[in-house]
C-alpha cells in the first residue's frame, strides 16, 4: 500500500514537469516561428530601395495596394499587415505557420530616424520595426535601420 502511494506520488510530479517542459517548448517554437516569420518579410522589405524608381511609383499598403509584389520602396510596407496560420510569401507561395493559432505580422516605417550621437541629413535614416503577433498573446520585434547612400565618382 505504502509503495503504490510513493509511485502515484512520483507519477504526478513527473506529469506535472512534463507538461510544463511540454508547455515550455511550444512558447519556444511560437518564438522561432515568429522570429522567422519577422526576418522573412524584413529581407523582403530590405530588397526594396528607400528612393522611387524612374517608373510611376506604387501606392503601397497605405495607398490601398494589398499585393506586396507590386511595392518598390521600403515605405510602401509601412502599415502592412497580415494575418492567418497560413501566410502569403512574396514569391506567391504560403506556409502554414498554423499548430491550431494564428501569427500576425505589422510593420512600422519610421523616416527621418537619425540615431542620436550620428551626424547627417535625417531624411537619409529610416527605421522598419517588424512586429509578430503569435497565438498565446506573445509579440516579437525585429528592427533595422536603412540608410541612404551617395556614391561619387
């Protein structure tokens, strides 16, 4: 009687560590799929120029135009979002980033981010924020500052 009390005994402390160990790695897998999920649209966006092309210019996702494919310059992101466990990649591809939750990305381009303590023109300064929402409620952000450059020759 003794011994099947010590074992049920034993038997919930180790269920209690393996759900929380359970609980813990799948906070930890949300994380590494909204970290990627941030670089994934951050080098997009980083392929962009900062300066319109000769062309006309696209209106970008504050002007109305929801196909990313058509933006040419890093601004055109700025207030883009999406959301679904099923997320649209730039080449037209999706992924299912799903385990049952849903991920939501935001971004936020902020012009003139001259960091402090550098000297130059601010307009030549831009900071993009990528923001993910992931299932649990938790967010994740990834930042990167562009500048422009003047080549002389």
């Amino acid at each position: 009687m003794i011994a099947s009390v010590v074992l049920a005994a034993a038997v919930i402390g180790i269920a209690g560590t393996l759900a929380a160990s359970y609980q813990q790695s799948a906070v930890r897998g949300n994380k590494t799929t909204a970290l990627s999920l941030a670089q994934q649209l951050m080098e997009e966006i980083s392929s962009r120029p900062l300066d319109p092309p000769s062309s006309p210019d696209h209106a970008g996702w504050s002007g109305g135009v929801h196909d990313r494919t058509l933006y040419d310059t890093v601004d055109d992101y700025n207030g883009y979002t999406d959301s679904s466990s099923t997320l649209a990649m730039n080449d037209g591809n999706t992924i299912d980033a799903g385990d049952g939750g849903s991920y939501t990305r935001r971004v936020t381009v902020t012009s003139n981010a001259l960091p402090s303590g550098l000297t130059g023109t601010a307009s030549d300064f831009v900071l993009v924020t990528v923001t993910v929402s992931m299932p649990q409620g938790q967010t994740t952000s990834l930042s990167q500052l562009f500048t422009r450059a003047t080549l002389y020759r």
